[in-house]
C-alpha cells in the first residue's frame, strides 16, 4: 500500500518542482502538468475512500451483505 501512496505523492512532487523552477512559463507545459497533477489527486482520493472502507470493514463499522450468488448470471 505504501507504493500505491508514494507514487502519486512522488508525482505529484515532481510537477510542482519542475513548474516552480520554470516549466509554468510554458503554458502547454504547464496545462499538462496540472491536468496529470488533478489525475493523480483523483487516484489518491481514490487510494484513501478505499483505506478507509478497508479500516470500516477491519473495525467491523461496515458489514459485508454476504449471500450466495450464481456470478455467470450476470
């Protein structure tokens, strides 16, 4: 889980690196970087909705509707 967070944290370091020493002069440059910069805060909120329904289901906050079903049904 710990390289699930630290990418899209390490991502996100680097586009704000490189637009602070420049890149955000470059207006293409720089659209490029906040649409990929938006995507991986997406994938973090992702990361943490999941986290934290894995902790509600650990906790026993949250329980599993657990039934038989046929899944070729679908």
């Amino acid at each position: 889980m710990s390289h699930e967070l630290r990418t899209p944290i390490a991502a996100l370091r680097t586009f704000n690196e490189l637009l602070r020493d420049g890149a955000a002069a470059d207006p293409q440059t720089r659209d490029e970087f906040l649409e990929q910069s938006g995507r991986q805060i997406e994938r973090l909120d992702w990361l943490s909705t999941n986290l934290l329904d894995l902790s509600k289901l650990d906790s026993g906050l949250s329980v599993l509707d657990r039934r038989p079903d046929d899944l070729r049904a679908a």
